[in-house]
C-alpha cells in the first residue's frame, strides 16, 4: 500500500480522499463500491496522517532556540490565544 501512496504528494492523496468522501455523501454507489472508496479512503487518510506527522517532526527539529537548533515540541495551542 505505501509503495503505491509514495507516488503521490500529500496534496493528491488529501484531493483523491475529498473526491471520495463527495462520492459516498452522494449516496448513489452499490454497496460494493461504497466499500472499495471507503477501504482506499481509510488508505490515504493514514498516508496523509503520516505525512503530517513526518512535518510536525520536522518543524520540532528546525525550531531555533538560542541561536541553535534544539527539538521544541509542536504547540499549535499558541494559535488558540491569537
């Protein structure tokens, strides 16, 4: 499964998920079909999770403290006050 996600970008992954989660809203699929998009949905919305992480990890690392890089934990409760 990850072999196949790793040729898309975040971006394609996030944009196929929202084309399924519209297709099953819709209601007009089989029952076979509702569960082939929803299993591929579940696939891709761990693959963007994942990614995500991968990031938030990333930004952790490169935060500069003291004109040096130190890990400082992702806080996004900083963006509830503003």
């Amino acid at each position: 499964m990850w072999r196949v996600m790793k040729k898309k970008s975040f971006e394609e992954a996030l944009a196929r998920l929202e084309q399924i989660t519209r297709e099953l809203e819709e209601g007009d699929l089989p029952l076979e079909d509702s569960l082939k998009y929803f299993d591929e949905g579940i696939k891709l919305a761990e693959y963007c999770n994942a990614k995500l992480s991968d990031a938030q990890r990333k930004v952790e690392i490169l935060i500069k403290k003291d004109d040096s890089l130190e890990p400082v934990a992702f806080d996004n409760d900083d963006t509830e006050d503003e």
